[in-house]
C-alpha cells in the first residue's frame, strides 16, 4: 500500500494484489475530496506501477465505475487501455476494466 500524506496527514492512498504470475491489480486508488486535482492520484498510480515493475510484474489492470470520470481520465491519461472485463468484474456492465504494460519480462 501507498500512502500520500500533507504534514503527517494521510490525504490519499493505493494499493496493488498480484492478479497473476505477470500482472498486479491495481486496488483502493483514493485521495480525499480537499486534495483532489492536485495530482496526488497520479502519483500514487505512478509509484504503485514502479513498485510493480521492480517486483517483476509485467502489466497491471484495474477497475473502475463507469460514473468515474475523474479516475477513467486518470487511467487513460496514464496509458492505461481499456479491456473486456475480467474475473469478479465481467457481468458488470457499470464497471469499466484497463490494462497497461509496465516493464517486458518478470
């Protein structure tokens, strides 16, 4: 888990789960309503895919609501591509999955 703080005050967090042997899912992107735009979410997303990538992951996916317009904005502005949905998230149709390859091997 990521965890972004303002003067010891925790304002936003993220967190990965390994999918598979290649690929993490990204979790739990949140960041408090008095810090948002601040690019804080980015950077959490950017650290949390280094993080990956130095453990060997290869690609990272991840869910969203399709209500979401600030995070699908995030993800695809972050090269994140949008793919069928996978496991828990497939006969969702309010859900929206992505996808984004973070280094070439494990």
């Amino acid at each position: 888990m990521i965890v972004a703080f303002e003067k010891k005050k925790p304002v936003g967090c993220g967190c990965f789960k390994e999918y598979d042997n290649e690929t993490v899912e990204i979790k739990r992107m949140f960041v408090t309503p008095d810090y948002r735009g601040r690019k804080i979410s980015r950077l959490i997303l950017e650290e949390l895919e280094r993080w990956a990538k130095e453990l060997g992951y290869s690609k990272a996916i991840l869910e969203t609501g399709s209500k979401q317009s600030e995070a699908i904005g995030l993800y695809q502005k972050s090269g994140y591509a949008r793919i069928e949905n996978y496991g828990q998230y497939k006969d969702f149709p309010n859900s929206l999955c992505f996808e984004k390859p973070i280094s070439t091997t494990k």
